[in-house]
C-alpha cells in the first residue's frame, strides 16, 4: 500500500448500480440476485445521483412480509410504525428508484481510508461509494476498509 493508504486501493471496481427508471420491485431483485445490499443510482453517463439500500427496499415490503407472520409485536422495535396493508405491495410494483432513491454520500477516489471510515460512520453507511469527478469508479465496504487496515497493520515495515 502507498504511504497513506487511499480508498481506490482497496474499492471494488466491478460496482452494481441502477438508473432511476426502474422498478424497486427490479432494483429488489439486483439485491437479491447480486447479493449488494447498497445500489449507486447513475444517470446514463455514470454519474452518481442517489443511493438505494436494502434497508429502503426492506421498509417497502416489509408490510407484506408481516402480514405472512402471526405474531407481529416485535415490529414496533425496529421502527415499522405502518399498519401493515395487503396494497402495500401492489403500490410498491409502480415506485421507481427515482421515487425512493436518496441523496448520494461519496467520496473522491484519492481520500484517505480514514476520510472514508468517518464519512461511512458519519451517515451510517455499509457501503461507500465512490466517484472520480462525479463519476462511479467504485464502492467500499467495511471489510474492505478494515481489510486495508489490518493488512497495511501486517506489512513488514511495521515489524
């Protein structure tokens, strides 16, 4: 690793991401299919617009997903306040990614991996994507953070 370790070292490259005009029911399967649990939304030149997570996607069918358990008491703690509704997921079928997609939280592909730590803690983040000029070149997990850290914690320079 170079002196002060940037996150392009350790940032997937083969990144999953989706437009705004597809269904959060697709943008559900990507998830699913991919096994991501964070989607970069791009415009068609691959610049970074908005972000989606499972856990938004998990909010919109959760309803459903309740309504297939008997005892629901356990919701109220993980803060699914709705009233589960059966039309929840018919109404679900028509968002787009546009309609739940928030805005993006990156950072430049030189930032330092510390930089990178405290803006994943910052805005609770699983997954950090990552841009050059505003352009998604990459995503980074915490494993792959921590992993740079325990590796560049093992090189012989350290020893």
């Amino acid at each position: 690793m170079s002196e002060t370790p940037t996150i392009r070292e350790c940032m997937k490259r083969n990144v999953i991401s989706v437009l705004t005009d597809m269904t959060v029911r697709e943008a559900a399967d990507h998830v699913r299919e991919k096994k991501v649990g964070t989607l970069p939304v791009v415009d068609e030149a691959g610049i970074l617009i908005g972000l989606i997570t499972i856990r938004d996607i998990i909010q919109i069918f959760l309803p459903a997903f309740v309504n297939m358990i008997s005892d629901i008491d356990f919701v109220k703690d993980f803060g699914a306040h709705r009233t589960p509704s059966t039309g929840s997921l018919r109404e679900a079928e028509t968002l787009t990614v546009a309609d739940i997609m928030v805005e993006p939280v990156s950072v430049e592909e030189h930032a330092s991996l510390i930089r990178a730590m405290s803006v994943m803690h910052k805005h609770d983040l699983l997954d950090l994507p990552i841009v050059k000029e505003g352009k998604l070149v990459g995503i980074a997990s915490w494993v792959d953070i921590g992993g740079a850290f325990i590796a560049d914690w093992q090189s012989p320079k350290n020893d």
